[in-house]
C-alpha cells in the first residue's frame, strides 16, 4: 500500500513538474512583443475594415 500512495505522490509530482514548465514556456511566448510585421498588417487589415464598414452603409 506505501508503494502505491508514494508511486502516486512521484506521478502527482511529476505532473505538476511538467504543468510548471509548460505555463513557464508559454509566458514568455506571450510576453513577447509582436514582429513590426505583424503589427503592420493588423494596421492596414483595420484599415480596410473601417473603409469598408463605412460602405456598408450606403446601401
């Protein structure tokens, strides 16, 4: 039985390991700073949709 609770303590360890290092991996990608490119494109794609919203309108 001692077997088994401390098998269970090691997986429960291990995934809470693993847990930690996955959120850790995945702050800093979203912590990074967006490429100009990207926040080029995001510009000139609300560009044209407030241009074309805006023609929406006329009909």
């Amino acid at each position: 039985m001692t077997r088994k609770m401390n098998r269970t303590r090691e997986t429960s360890s291990v995934a809470d390991e693993i847990d930690k290092n996955i959120k850790r991996a995945f702050d800093d990608v979203a912590n990074q700073e967006l490429p100009s490119r990207f926040t080029d494109l995001l510009d000139q794609l609300r560009a044209q949709s407030s241009t074309g919203s805006e023609g929406s309108h006329d009909k």
